[in-house]
C-alpha cells in the first residue's frame, strides 16, 4: 500500500492521476454519482432563471468593486 510519505512525493499531476483511480476503483459500475440529489435541484432552478432572463452575470473584478463599495468585503 502506499503511504501518505510517498503520496506527499508525487506530483500535482501523479496525485490528480491517483486520485482518478481511486475514484474509479470505488465506483467499478459507473452508478455512483457523488453530488447530492439536493445539488441537481439547485442547478436546475440557476438553469430555469437564466433562461428565463432573471440572471445577470459580471466579471469577477466587477462583482468585487461592488462588494467593496457595499462594504460587504475589504
């Protein structure tokens, strides 16, 4: 078995790689779907408002001047 000595050696990618096996070993059949049911809900009421028009997206640099000017973060 591989120690966690040895996994701090790999690199960012050999770790990446290792834990796609790992994932993969866990869920041989394919059924396994790791987010929540609540999670697929919440996407598709984001997906349903911006089709709808009820969304609007700003660049991050923007979203965070605002945020500042609001006091909202420093």
């Amino acid at each position: 078995m591989t120690t966690l000595v040895e996994i701090d050696r790999l690199t960012f990618e050999e770790k990446l790689e290792l834990y796609d096996k790992l994932v993969d070993s866990l869920t041989p059949d394919r059924r396994f779907d790791p987010s929540p049911e609540w999670h697929g809900e919440v996407l598709a009421v984001r997906e349903r408002l911006e089709q709808e028009g009820q969304v609007k997206y700003a660049p991050l640099d923007e979203v965070m001047a605002q945020f500042r000017r609001d006091g909202l973060c420093k």
